[in-house]
C-alpha cells in the first residue's frame, strides 16, 4: 500500500489472523529470518543507500520520511525482490508492530559501515520531515501496518543480535506471560507465550541460545550461516572445512614457491 510517498505492507481485507508458536521449530524461525536479511544485505545498491543516509553506522527509519522512499521504484529489481521476501515471510509468520514510542534502527554490516557518514546533513529543516514522520505514527497507530523500510531495518537489527550473540542486550521480553502446560498423563511444564512478532522472536532467540545452547556462525569457507551447538565451529560441514584447509595448503606451497 501506497500512501504520502510511502510503501507499506498491511494485511488485505480477507487475511486471517492466525497464532505463531515461535517455539515449535525455532531452528526454522531463526534461519528463515537470516536468510531474509541475506536477501537485503545482497541488495548493495540499497545497502549503499542505507550507509549514505546513516550516522555511525547507525540507520534508522527516519530516512524514509527524510527523502523520496527508496521503495517506490518499483523498476528496481533490488525493491522487487526485497518486496517478494518480505511478503514472502509475512504470509507465514505476518509483520511486526509499527511502534509508536519507537524509532526503529538497526547497525549495518561492517563491509557498508566503511560507506557511512559521521553526521549526515539536512537539506531542509530537520523538524520538517520528523513532524511528518510522527504525525504519520500517530494517525497510524490503530492499524496493522508496516513501512517497508523499516521492515527492512527489523531484520536487520535481528541478524546483527543472531550472528554477534548479543544475549546480554536481551533482559527481558516485552509483552510475555508465562503460563503452566497441563496436558493429561504428563508433568506440568512451564511454557511462555509472547503477544507480537518481534517478542515471539526474542523469546526464541533466548531459549535457543541459553536453553538449547545454540548459536549461529558464518561458515569460514562458503560464507553460509548455520546452526551449531558449539560456538567454536568455524565450517558449516566435513566439505568446507576440507575444501577451506585446501586451498590455504596451496597458498602457502605458492609463498614459498613450490609448483603443484
């Protein structure tokens, strides 16, 4: 949905709203969500876009108000695919909520980090376009609805809190109750329910890393990221780890000069 300049993702008029237990396969929750943010990072012309509007580092989802939605081209084939993506996730575990009392922000990757400004510099009065963008919120808020931009910043943020392992930023989940499951013949367990989809997603996150005691890691070879029980593993499989130690041996054998 298209409205003052700006590209959103809502539910159509016939959706049905449907529960998502986060807990049922988190291993699937966390690799569907690095893999939509794979698909944004791949973006470089929108990845260059975010570094020039960031400020150390920093990117948040003020810019989309600031100028033209980078989203409304649509004969960009970066906006038609991180579009597909996303509506893609969406139809199997809906959008988060557009916050009012937040501005949605997210780190960029270190390769675009370098691209950033110190402090990015206003052609126009800065309160002109966050009187805009607060009082869009503000008419917003009784609806389920989602800029795209900041979509993109959601997902964003979660793989920097995914693959750095910033459990110690994660205190408490917001929006959660904890409840006792009492099913016939079985002792009760104590189980969790969180209303949303951003805290579903870090009660996941928390019972996969210190329950489970899982992590994920990016494969030194073949650049994938993957699931391990220990922190230390560097290879996503026998095959990267075998191909990876290959071709550093044949490095050193060029360094010192010995022909293959």
């Amino acid at each position: 949905m298209e409205q003052d300049k700006i590209l959103y993702i809502t539910p159509a008029k016939d959706a049905i709203s449907k529960e998502i237990d986060p807990i049922a396969d988190i291993d699937g929750l966390i690799m569907d969500i690095i893999s939509v943010a794979q698909v944004i990072t791949s973006c470089k012309g929108y990845m260059r876009f975010l570094a020039k509007e960031s400020e150390n580092s920093i990117v948040t989802e003020r810019i989309f108000w600031k100028k033209d939605d980078f989203f409304l081209d649509r004969d960009n084939p970066e906006v038609t695919l991180i579009l597909n993506t996303l509506l893609a996730f969406s139809e199997k575990y809906g959008i988060p909520e557009w916050e009012l009392d937040r501005d949605v922000k997210a780190i960029l990757p270190l390769e675009y980090s370098i691209l950033t400004q110190h402090a990015p510099s206003d052609e126009e009065s800065p309160n002109t376009f966050l009187k805009t963008f607060l009082s869009t919120k503000i008419s917003m808020q009784d609806t389920i609805i989602i800029p795209v931009g900041s979509f993109t910043l959601f997902f964003l943020d979660l793989l920097n809190i995914f693959t750095i392992n910033r459990t110690s930023k994660l205190k408490r989940v917001e929006h959660c109750r904890l409840y006792f499951r009492n099913e016939p013949g079985k002792f009760p367990e104590l189980a969790a329910c969180a209303v949303g989809l951003k805290p579903s997603i870090i009660l996941a996150f928390i019972t996969f890393s210190t329950g489970d005691q899982k992590h994920v890691r990016m494969c030194k070879n073949c650049g994938k990221y993957f699931i391990t029980p220990d922190q230390r593993t560097e290879y996503c499989s026998p095959k990267c780890r075998t191909s990876y130690n290959t071709a550093q041996t044949r490095k050193r054998q060029k360094r010192n000069g010995i022909e293959l």
